[in-house]
C-alpha cells in the first residue's frame, strides 16, 4: 500500500510546495505517523515527562555480597498511547494533568516530522513511512492537530511553531489518510471510531480544514473519514493507486488555491 500512497503523498507535497507565496515559511507541512500508538522520539519527556527507554530490576539477586540484576524489563520507549482526564479530547499542551500515556512499547520506526517549509524534509518522512502493524487511527488525528495547533508551541522547535488559530490570512488543513482498520485502543470511555470523532469535532470547531482519505477502507472506515471530513466534498475513496493519485492531486490543487499558509 505505501508505494502507491507514497507516491500519490509525495506529489501532493510537491504541488503544495510549489504555491506562490511571499515568503517561504508561508508554506509548511508537518506529518504524523501511527500504527498501535506513535512515535514520538526525541520529544518523549516533552509530552510525557518521563525519561524514554527506561528500564527497571524486575529480580535481583545477591552474589558474593553485592545485589545483581537478573531480570530487567523495559518501561517506557518513545511510544504513546493518548491521555485521560479532562484534556483528553481537546490540544491543551501536555503538561499536569495532560500528560501523554505510554502503554505499550510497540510503535512505527517512523518518528514525527513537525511543521517545515523543507520540501526534503516532507518527503523523506513520506519514503521512510513503514506499513507494519495495527492502526490506532484515533491517535493518527489526534496527532495531525498537535502538529498544526499553537497551543503546542512550546513543544516544537522554533521554526515548526503553529501559527494562532486567528492568524490573519492563514488557513489550518490536515490530510487524513488511512485503510480505515480503527482497530487498537487504549484510552477509555469508547473505541478507536469512538475517540476519532470526538478529535475531528474538536479540529472543526477550531475551523482546521479537514480532508479525508479512505484507501480499501471497510464500511466502517469510510463512515468515520467521511464524519471527519469538513464536508462531502473532502472526503475521498480510493481502491487502487491510480483513484488514490487522483484523490490527492484534488487535495493539492484544492489546497494551493487556498494559498496555504500553515
């Protein structure tokens, strides 16, 4: 699948790229990628203040006077899996009581790429998207609105800072792109479906431009993306590489028009 994704996802980059703009920071894209949870990498403790690949003694045992370790067992990575309480749902920056939770060690290779004006930068994150293991979609949306959102400011570099939402001449847009397969969940109160929507709700009422792409998705996928997307005409089915192209030129020219600016 990632061949005729990647392909169709690199030219859609291009085309935005390619908008005329006064300056070239007008223009940027950030990418979000997940599979049971995300990636985050070096800004782990950032979101969820704890330290990454953190190991701990599970059996120690004393030989010749000196305690040894005999089991250890690795409790955090650099995956997380959402958060509880009443930032759940919403882009509050992480912070007491909107900390990240890491409730599995398994994520994507594939690290978060922050807002850049670097086409290079877009589109090696694109080439280096892995398509092994299951789909926690609900984070991938999450994800895609800390990305763009200025409530996170603090967490992304300097030049990946998103701009205000009331940024005069600006327009937010994210790309939803996914098999549909909503089918790993480890936050509470729902399903992965569940927990989508109540992300897509809030990036709507923040007027995030939402378009939406379901590759061989089931029934059930498509319903969710067609419910995130702003409106029908954003929300995309695609069965073969060629409708999936189509689909993401659409995007592209659509978002070009807008003259971005992220």
């Amino acid at each position: 699948m990632l061949g005729a994704l990647g392909k169709a996802a690199k030219s859609a980059a291009q085309t935005i790229f390619q908008t005329k703009t006064k300056d070239k920071e007008d223009i940027r894209i950030a990418v979000s990628t997940y599979a049971t949870s995300v990636n985050v990498g070096s800004y782990f403790k950032a979101v969820t203040d704890e330290e990454p690949d953190q190991w701990d003694c599970e059996r120690w045992k004393k030989k010749r006077g000196k305690w040894q370790c005999k089991e250890w067992k690795q409790k955090t990575s650099t995956c997380v899996t959402g958060r509880e309480g009443t930032q759940k749902y919403t882009d509050a920056a992480p912070g007491s009581g909107a900390w990240m939770d890491y409730e599995t060690l398994s994520c994507n290779s594939a690290t978060l790429t922050p807002l850049t004006s670097v086409q290079g930068k877009v589109i090696s994150a694109i080439e280096t998207l892995p398509t092994s293991g299951s789909t926690a979609g609900h984070l991938g949306i999450a994800w895609s609105w800390y990305l763009i959102s200025p409530n996170w400011s603090s967490i992304w570099p300097e030049k990946s800072k998103p701009r205000a939402y009331d940024e005069p001449d600006s327009t937010k847009v994210a790309i939803l792109m996914t098999d549909g397969e909503f089918n790993v969940d480890y936050m509470s109160g729902g399903d992965s479906f569940a927990h989508a929507k109540k992300f897509c709700d809030g990036m709507k009422a923040e007027d995030i431009v939402i378009y939406t792409v379901a590759f061989k998705a089931p029934e059930k996928g498509e319903e969710i993306l067609e419910y995130c997307a702003t409106n029908s005409t954003l929300a995309f089915k695609a069965s073969n590489g060629q409708q999936l192209d189509d689909a993401y030129k659409k995007i592209a020219s659509n978002i070009s028009d807008l003259r971005i600016v992220r």
